[in-house]
C-alpha cells in the first residue's frame, strides 16, 4: 500500500466521480425551505383567496382575519428557525478537521472533503469520520456510539473502522473505503430518514379539518356568494364580505394560531431549561406517552465510571494495591473512563507517593485484556481477574471487577460501577407516578444494566439479552420483558416498532448513531446534547445540558398545554360547526348574512381566541384525558346548532321587520356574544378568581365595542329600535332554552359512549 497518500489528480478526479463524503441531506433545512415549507399550506392558500376577495370589493378593514394567518406562519417559521440554529451551532462545536496525507504530505480538510481512497491518519481523541481500513499502526477504538458496547477495541493492520466510532489509545492510517452515501452513518441517516415520522393528534386532527374544509369551501363559497346576489338591493360589497364571512368562519383558523401560540411559549419556557424544540408538535407527543424507552448510559448513568471498593487481599496490603495503581495511572498516555475513576478516587485516599522507577509501560490491549508497567523494584499489571489470577472474586456480579498484581502475586480488586445520575431514582419514580412505563434498551451486559435498573428503582426487572438468540419473536418479546440488553441499531427499532404495536406511545432517548433508527420510529425522540451530531438531528427534543432530569418538565410542559387546549377546542369547534351549518342554510335563504368579516374578528378574538389562551395558560400536569370527541359533542354541537337556529330565525323575522344590514347584525353579534359567554361560563367552571375576572374582561370588551362611539362606527354597529330590541330578547330567550336542552341531551349522548358518569 502507499503510504503517501492520494495526488492531487487523483482527488481531483474522484471528485468530479461522486467519490466524495457529501451526500444530499434531506433532513437538513434551509431558510428559504423552512419559509417555504410554513407559507406554501392550504391553510395559508385559503386565506389568501378570501383576502383578494375582500380586496376586490375595497372592504380593507373586513381583511383583519389575514393577521391570524401571517401570525401563526411567522410563529412557525420563527420556531424551526432557532432550531435550526442551535442544532446548527452544536455541529460546529462537534465537527473536527480531519488529517490526511495527501501528496505524501498531512493536511487538514472538512469532513465533506474525504474522498475514496484518502489515506486518513487517526490517533487519540479522534472521530472515525468514514468507513475505513486499517494500514499501517494499532489503535483501540470505543464503539458505543454504534452498538452501546462500553468496552474498547484493539484493531491493526487490515482491519475495518466503522464511522462512528472513537480512537481512544494509539495511531494508526487507515484508507477511506466508504464515502458520501455509502457510509456507514451516512446510510443509517437515510434509513432513518425514510421511516414516516408520527404526526401528533392535534395535528393531524387540524390538519383534517382544514383540509376537508377547504375542499367543501369551493362549491360552497361558489353557491353563497350566488345565493347572496339574489337578496334583492344586495350590494356587491356586502354580497361579498358576506360571503368571505361565512366561509372564513368554517376553518377554526383561531384554534390553529392558539395551537402554535401555546406550543410556542412552552419551547421559549423548556428553552429555559436547556431543551431543545424541533418540532413544536412533540410537546403534545410526548405529554401523551405512556412508555419511555431508555439507554443505561447517558440516562440513568453519567457515562462515567466510579470506584465502588479499593478490595486488597489482605488488610495490610492496602498501601502497596493504591501504590500498585498509581504506577500504572502515571505511566499511562489514556484518558478513559477507568482510569479518570481511579484517579478521582486515588486523590482521596492515597497516603503517599510512588517512588519507585518505571522502566517500561504496557499499554493496555483489548486481546491481552490488562496494562502495567515494569519498574526498578517489580512488575505491577491490572486487568480481567480471568487473565490476571487463578482466583474467583466472590463480589456483587453487577460490578465491573479489576484484578491487581505485583510480579504475578495478587495484592487486590478495585470494583467499579457506573456512576448513576443523582436524579435518576426520582426520574423513575416520577414515570410510575405519571403513569408512565419505564423500558431499558442497552447494548451493555444485563447483570450490569439490570443492576443498575434495580439501584435506579425500576420495578420490573425482567431481562432478556438479544445476542442470545438469533431470531426474535418482537411482539412476545415486550409483552414478557422489560429490559433489553446487547441490542443492535435494527433491534432496537423493532423493539419500539413492538411497542407502539400494542397500543402505547413510546417516547425513546438516546445519544448515539446505533440509536437514530429507534429514535425515528419512536412518536417522541429526545437526544442527549453531548451526543453524537446525528442523533440530534434525528431527535425532536434535544437536552442541550445533556441532563436527562429536564424530561419530567417537558412531559409538565406538555401536559398543560394539551390538557387546556383539549379544554379550549370547545370554543373554536363551536364556531366552525355553526359556521358551516350557516353556509349551507343561508345557499337557501335568500336573505342577507347576519355576520360581516370584521364583526366576526370581534367575536373571535372576545368570545374564543382571548378566553383560549387565557384558559390553555392555567396550571394542568394531569395525564392526557383525551377528550377532543367529547368537548365536541357536549359543547361544540350544542352552541354550534344553537347558534344557527338562531340566526336563521333571525334573518327570517329580519326580513320580515324590514331591519337594515347593519341593525341585523348587531342583533346577530350580541346574539352569539352571549350564548358564547354561556359556552365560556360552563367550560371554566369550577369559578376561581382566573375564571371569574376572564368572564368580567370578556363582557368589558363588548360593551367597549358598543359603547365607544369611535370604535362603535369601525364596526358598524347600530343602536336598535324598540322593535329590535323586542326580536333581540326574544330570540335570545328562545335560544338559551335550546342551549340548555341541546347541552343535557348531548351530555347523556356522551355519557352513554363513553361510559362515564354524568359530568353535572
């Protein structure tokens, strides 16, 4: 092999072949694509053809429901943005300069630069950037990144290195074999990238309503603005902001903005706390998981290690087993994570200094399984008590055992273990009390995770190790166990696959390579910050301190928007079921609409979007109750119906009072303004002092409406006439007696299909 590396023509030529480490990232976003991808929405698209509807016609001030729009596109956009930036940020702060010999000469270049066949040069500290192989030096190399697997590996000429992982002792050159698209990490990001990702039920439930919505806007918008012309001495005008408002008011566009709006202060809140939101959707995820799938290390561990005994043979041997161990600490070039516990532990309780002289130094090897050093005085080597003495150490099996020795006499143990997370029990008993089950998927050795699973207060400790087996029944697999330990990266996946198999929502965390695909597949993936840069990418949450105790106030987070949103979707489904039962009856009415746009931005914003978000702020940590259907069939249909027989009694008896536009819709919107403060009353309810100044704000709003002439005029209100006042009550008391029978009957409706007990 030449060990001089590629020629600049030879680089230069692989290039323009495609043997290049790029590789066209589809999960990596662009401004211009995240600008794109929050503008270019049917939602956006709908609102857009009412706008020039509006604008045709010159009723400027009916254009206020385009402001919900552009706000809830710039909270998106603004959102993936500083993401993006952060994430963006992290890789820098990850990525290396690889070196290279090219020309026969070391170089620097980009991780991008690496072309097939580049002659790399590797030694302490390193990331393996591409897929190579071994041709001159050795190294040992730390793959827990790919498989989870703590324990180093020697590898030497010929052998191949996995993109991934770390050089943690030794030098070695090794040739690119594997580039761009073909490499390992590479080609696991692309298998991650084609599994679909979960969409949240609120979004998907929006999504649809939208959607469907949208598809019935066009004939019916088509027929209303039809319907609107045969009213006789119908201006073009009101002909067409009376169309606008009956179609703008079907799309729930309020409850789209709120959605955001709380999600989004809930990423600014967890910002706080050094977490993370790539998608706002995965606050409501993973406030309604049941199962978390956890990683050993990183996790429940701090991925260090720490000495649980100093155990020499015999009790006067304690100086010469610390005495032993320094030697070896001081002769050795390597940090790794035994010998930072040694040192951390050493420093406490050593009672003197070594002085004798090293003469040699035996760097620690994975085949031989031990290191040392020869001094002046004796031979001194720690390492697998299997190879070290004939002895069988009589200790807990969940501890990491290391024998010592002076010229083959056995002076000691030093028992080590992981150091646990100080808030790892408290974590876990948080999941139990939040109903919320606990799975370990490790790649570690089962005594050591189960161990540490029990110290942790894990209740079910039932273990399976994967690499016993070759074939794997998943789905019994999770039904009869708990823990899961040496688990490949496609083990993992259908082990989550299983999961969500059953019915729950799997939350999974992880920090390495060997845990994208289980991430991806999972409805909520959390990365640990110090992880590798690929599972940040992949995960929608990151822990930016690398801290996993911020999962509690994620799932605290969540909870309490999703729990007061569910609460909330009363007001705004209300709106949209009223709206489209009034689109479709007034094709048929041929009277004037009892809404213009403008005066239905008031009632929006009085009677639903301010008391929304007032009532999504409040504190809720309960577990999901999933009561979407519900608040929809005991609030939203009957304040929807309620609202429509009201106002098509009302255009009817309009026309026949010969009332003006602008007194029926006056009449219209203190109609629906208190049945609406009727809706508001009974989903606030228990009163407390939140509650009951929401209700007296939302009537000081209204009567501000009416009774300031300024704003009066904006929007068209009149004062009504004797008669108007008379229909007014009228209507108004037929309606609330209604609203009472519609909201008893579809309570007992519910009731019945839930199986639950009357709520009153």
């Amino acid at each position: 092999m030449n060990l001089q590396g590629l020629t600049t023509k030879q680089v230069n030529q692989r290039i323009s072949e495609g043997k290049v480490n790029r590789t066209p990232d589809k999960t990596k976003n662009t401004l211009p694509k995240i600008v794109l991808r929050n503008t270019l929405t049917i939602f956006n698209l709908v609102n857009l053809i009412l706008a020039l509807m509006i604008i045709s016609v010159g009723a400027y001030k009916n254009l206020l429901f385009v402001l919900i729009a552009i706000a809830n596109t710039l909270i998106s956009i603004i959102n993936e943005v500083r993401a993006k930036q952060t994430i963006d940020k992290l890789r820098i702060l990850s990525e290396q300069q690889p070196t290279v010999i090219r020309n026969g000469k070391p170089r620097q270049i980009s991780a991008d630069q690496i072309v097939d066949g580049d002659l790399l040069v590797l030694s302490l500290g390193d990331q393996v950037i591409v897929d190579a192989q071994i041709e001159e030096g050795s190294i040992e190399v730390n793959e827990a990144f790919i498989t989870g697997e703590q324990e180093n590996i020697t590898k030497r000429k010929g052998d191949k290195l996995t993109s991934g992982s770390f050089i943690v002792s030794g030098t070695c050159k090794a040739t690119a074999t594997a580039v761009g698209k073909k490499n390992f990490i590479n080609k696991l990001e692309q298998d991650a990238h084609s599994i679909k990702t979960a969409k949240s039920k609120l979004f998907t439930i929006m999504n649809n309503i939208v959607k469907y919505i949208s598809f019935a806007l066009i004939p019916i918008g088509a027929l209303v603005l039809w319907a609107r012309f045969r009213v006789p001495n119908t201006t073009t005008e009101i002909a067409v902001t009376s169309t606008v408002a009956a179609l703008i008011n079907m799309i729930p566009e309020g409850l789209v903005l709120l959605t955001s709006s709380i999600l989004a202060l809930a990423t600014i809140r967890l910002s706080r706390k050094k977490v993370l939101v790539q998608d706002l959707y995965s606050i409501e995820t993973l406030a309604r998981v049941d199962t978390i799938a956890l990683d050993k290390t990183g996790t429940l561990t701090t991925g260090k290690m720490k000495v649980h005994q100093l155990a020499p043979v015999k009790p006067h041997t304690e100086n010469a087993l610390e005495n032993a161990l320094m030697l070896i600490l001081d002769a050795q070039d390597t940090d790794t994570a035994t010998s930072t516990a040694l040192r951390q532990k050493l420093l406490k309780t050593a009672k003197f200094e070594p002085t004798e002289q090293i003469k040699e130094i035996i760097p620690f090897s994975s085949d031989r399984k031990y290191s040392g050093v020869v001094t002046n005085k004796a031979t001194y080597l720690m390492g697998a008590t299997e190879i070290l003495t004939d002895k069988k150490p009589d200790f807990d099996g969940s501890y990491r055992i290391i024998a010592v020795t002076k010229d083959k006499k056995l002076l000691g143990y030093v028992l080590l273990e992981d150091e646990i997370r100080p808030t790892a029990k408290k974590i876990i008993q948080y999941f139990y009390d939040n109903d919320i089950t606990p799975r370990i998927i490790s790649g570690d050795d089962l005594n050591a995770v189960t161990a540490i699973a029990k110290k942790v207060g894990v209740k079910d400790l039932r273990g399976f190790e994967l690499s016993s087996e070759k074939t794997h029944d998943y789905d019994q697999l999770v039904r009869d166990y708990a823990i899961f330990t040496r688990v490949t990266p496609t083990e993992k996946k259908h082990l989550i696959q299983a999961l969500k198999k059953q019915g729950n929502t799997v939350a999974m965390t992880g920090d390495g390579v060997n845990d994208i695909l289980a991430m991806k597949e999972a409805d909520c993936s959390i990365a640990i910050g110090e992880g590798s840069d690929a599972a940040r990418r992949s995960a929608k949450l990151v822990l930016l301190n690398s801290e996993f105790e911020s999962v509690p106030a994620i799932i605290d987070e969540g909870r309490q928007s999703i729990n007061n949103l569910e609460r909330s979707t009363a007001l705004f489904l209300a709106k949209t079921v009223y709206a489209s039962i009034l689109a479709v009856v007034f094709v048929f009415l041929p009277f004037n609409y009892p809404f213009t746009p403008i005066e239905m931005s008031l009632l929006n914003f009085t009677c639903i979007g301010f008391p929304g978000l007032v009532l999504s702020l409040e504190h809720n940590t309960d577990r999901i109750k999933n009561r979407f259907t519900r608040n929809i069939l005991t609030y939203s249909f009957p304040i929807g119906l309620t609202v429509s027989i009201c106002m098509a009694a009302l255009s009817v008896i309009s026309h026949l009072q010969g009332f003006s536009h602008p007194e029926l819709t006056t009449i219209s919107v203190l109609i629906t303004f208190t049945i609406d403060l009727i809706l508001i009353y009974w989903i606030s309810r228990p009163l407390n002092k939140l509650r009951a100044g929401l209700l007296l704000i939302v009537i000081g709003i209204m009567a501000a409406a009416f009774a300031i002439p300024l704003i009066r005029d904006f929007f068209e209100f009149v004062f009504l006439t004797q008669n108007g006042l008379i229909v007014l009550g009228i209507v108004l008391a037929v309606g609330l007696l209604i609203f009472d029978v519609m909201r008893r009957l579809m309570h007992r409706l519910s009731d019945y299909i839930f199986n639950q007990r009357p709520m009153y």
